[in-house]
C-alpha cells in the first residue's frame, strides 16, 4: 500500500473486556464519560484517572454483545486491569484480558471494496460502529484529510487480511493519531495529565454531566473554574530519538521544564510528529526538547479549535 493508504497490525493494543449484570454501572463509575449510554453503534473516548484527577489511562470504549470492551496500550493493561479489579468488591462484573483472542487492525484509506466484503454499509461518523457476526468496525476521528478505521476481528481474519495486505507498522498508525490530536496514555505519562491538559474534554473524552468518577471533582473544578494554563500542541522536530514523557523547556524560563512530550512517532516522510503538552505562556518563545537547548519544537495546527483562554 501506498503511504497515504495502508493497513497496521496494532500488536501494541490490548483489549479489557467487562461483563456481568453491573458491568455499565460498574465502568460508568470508574471512567470520564458515559457508559450507561453505550450502545452498538457507538464508540467512545474515556480516561482512567487517579484520584488527583490525573489521568493513567486513555482508552476506546464500546458495547458488544453482551460485553463492554476497552481498548488501550497492551503495556498497561494489567495495571489497569489489576487497578479496576480492586473497586469491583460485590459488583456482579468479571474483567478478562481478551487481547490474544483478538486481531486488532488499523486502516487508514483503505479500498472500500476490502470493507463491503465484511460489513453491509460503513461508519461515516468519527466513533461509529458496524458489526458483524465476530468483527467490530469504528470509524476514528479524520487525520489530515485521511480516513481511518479500526478493526477488530479473530486472529485468523486479521491474517488473512494482512496477507494481501503488504501490512505497514504500527508506528505509522499511531503518526496518524497524532495527526488528529488524539493523545495516548502511556506508561512514561501516566500520572502526569489532568483531562484537560491533553485536550481530553474536546475530542469527546469526558462527560461533565454524568457524575462521579475517580478524580472528578478536580476534573470538573478545573472545568468550570475555566483557567487552563496548559494545553496539548501538534509539532513537528528533528529527534529521531524523541519520547513521551521528555521534558520541553522554554527559552524564556530555562531552569525549569514548560511541558511534556506525550506522543511522538516519524510518519511516512520521515519527520517525526508529536503531541506536547505545554504551558500557553511558553509559546511565545521557542520551545526546546530535553533542555533550553535541545532541538526545537515547530508547532503546528490541531485539526480542532481550542478554546479561547478565560
């Protein structure tokens, strides 16, 4: 496939699977946004976050069958696994690691033809669903004006289709996240990110009206108190060696660090994207990777508005 139309195996993805009489109720009380409301036909974006309101996991949520599944970083997961089973207690809900029964696919302008053998019509929505007998299609937010799916299938359909498939790395899906601004949690930035600092609440990551989770009330003061210092910026730099969780610093405050790198991957020109979160006084001035005079950040346009600062 070409470099603006390919196919990834997302081997880096792991998926949770809840199930059980109070498995909405059970989620809906642990995540930032809204499980109750699940259905088949929608996915949804949603946070795990520490009691301080910090967020230790970003995750893909939907409703199948019987289950409700949770996407994240196959690194994670036990922790988060291990993390939920503890406020299980009485709750009729059982967790299970469903990763290696699953094939999970990324496709970004993939031929049609390759979807409508599988699926009667396709998601035209950011975070709709199709689904098939054992596939699971969801439509994800545009990235720089590609269209992107995930599929999640058995091992064996997976395989076969990326064997016609000449398949590309997972590292270019995930260039292509952060082309669209969505942020990944991972384990160098866990703990380090209320929702909002990442943009959390404007790609559809948090519900303010559905009640308490870990971490609420300071996820919601900081919402309506409305003094976002910091938020989430798309860039570019020339690092090849650039990792979530370094440090950035700004020309005009050397000593101490403006922000973090959360996500950063080379795309298929060979420059290297990130997500930064960075201090909004900071960007004024040039911002630097690793030190006051390590490579410089170019930033660029996210692919939404953010608000206007209070």
């Amino acid at each position: 496939m070409s470099e603006n139309s390919f196919i990834a195996p997302l081997s880096h993805l792991g998926l949770l699977a809840v199930e059980g009489e109070d498995a909405a109720s059970f989620l809906h009380n642990q995540l930032t946004n809204d499980v109750l409301g699940l259905n088949d036909n929608t996915a949804r974006l949603a946070g795990y976050c520490s009691p301080k309101g910090r967020l230790l996991a970003t995750l893909q949520v939907w409703q199948s069958g019987a289950r409700i599944l949770l996407l994240l970083p196959r690194d994670i997961l036990p922790a988060i696994q291990k993390r939920l089973q503890m406020f299980v207690m009485r709750s009729k809900v059982k967790l299970a690691d469903v990763s290696d029964s699953m094939g999970i696919l990324g496709l970004v302008n993939p031929a049609i033809s390759l979807l409508e053998a599988h699926f009667s019509d396709l998601p035209a929505e950011a975070y709709a669903i199709r689904q098939s007998t054992d596939s699971v299609l969801i439509r994800q937010p545009d990235a720089s004006g590609m269209t992107r799916y995930l599929w999640v299938t058995n091992p064996q359909q997976a395989q076969h289709v990326l064997n016609d498939a000449q398949p590309a790395p997972a590292s270019l899906w995930r260039w292509s996240e952060i082309q669209a601004g969505i942020p990944q949690i991972t384990q160098p930035t866990q703990e380090q990110f209320v929702p909002q600092m990442l943009n959390f609440e404007i790609v559809g990551g948090v519900n303010f009206r559905k009640g308490c989770y870990p971490g609420q009330e300071i996820v919601a003061r900081s919402q309506y108190l409305g003094k976002f210092k910091r938020r989430m910026m798309l860039a570019t730099i020339d690092a090849p060696d650039a990792a979530a969780g370094t440090e950035v610093f700004s020309a005009s405050d050397p000593g101490q660090p403006c922000g973090m790198l959360v996500n950063a991957e080379k795309g298929p020109h060979g420059i290297l994207a990130c997500l930064v979160e960075v201090k909004l006084d900071a960007m004024g001035q040039p911002v630097h990777l690793g030190a006051a005079d390590g490579p410089l950040l170019t930033f660029c346009s996210l692919p939404y508005p953010l608000p206007a600062p209070a």
